[in-house]
C-alpha cells in the first residue's frame, strides 16, 4: 500500500510569480518541491543581507548587477552570468553597492523562511 500521494508537475505563470518583500531592498518570489526550492531576487542598491548561515546549501546565479558575498574574510563580487555556491552552515552576508542586482537562487533543503511566497500553480492533471 503506498502512503505517499502520487507527484506531479506543476506550472506557474507569470502572473502567480508576484514579488514579496524581504529583507529592506529586496524582494523575492519562491516555487518549492519537497527536497528543492528556486528563488527569484531583485536587490536595490546598497541594500543588505546580513551575516547569517542555514542548513540549506545555497547556488546564487547573478542575472543582472554584482552581488558581493562575505564568506570568512573575503568579499568576492559575483557578476552578471556568475555563480557562488554556499555549503550549508557556511556563514555568510550578501550586499549590494550602487546598482540594483537580479539573481536566481537554488536552495536544498528548501528554505522554510521562503515557502511562504511559494504560489500554488497548476498541476498537469488540472485544467
């Protein structure tokens, strides 16, 4: 007998993708599955994360801007088409300087603190 529901796809369109504040600056929109969750970022300048750490590993795709990541005593700045991969409890802080940045974040396990902006989307098997 199998106890777990039957998965399926889901879809979402644009229009559900609304943004949803964040921290001051920033705004996201997020789609989860169980194990993995996607989000979408637009940053205005000099906006920033503060230092912090999580279980989920983190993989950040800069679309648009630099976004400079803290990690130990580094800056680095990650720029248009660049990656950075956090390992999950590595402490870090995010920040812009003078220009708004747009950015992909993968995230695994989900981030619970953005499930809540997860939209519900259509299933394959809906109309």
């Amino acid at each position: 007998m199998n106890t777990h529901p039957e998965p399926t796809a889901r879809y979402y369109r644009a229009d559900e993708l609304t943004l949803q504040a964040d921290v001051e600056g920033a705004a996201l929109w997020a789609v989860a599955l169980d194990k993995a969750m996607l989000t979408y970022f637009e940053v205005a300048p000099e906006s920033r994360f503060e230092r912090h750490r999580h279980e989920s590993e983190q993989i950040t795709l800069v679309l648009e801007g630099t976004l400079y990541f803290e990690v130990d005593t580094r800056v680095v700045g990650v720029g248009r088409g660049e990656v950075i991969a956090i390992p999950s409890w590595v402490p870090h802080a995010v920040f812009t300087k003078g220009e708004a940045v747009k950015a992909v974040d993968a995230w695994s396990p989900v981030m619970e603190r953005y499930r809540t902006v997860h939209p519900p989307g259509v299933t394959f098997d809906e109309p």
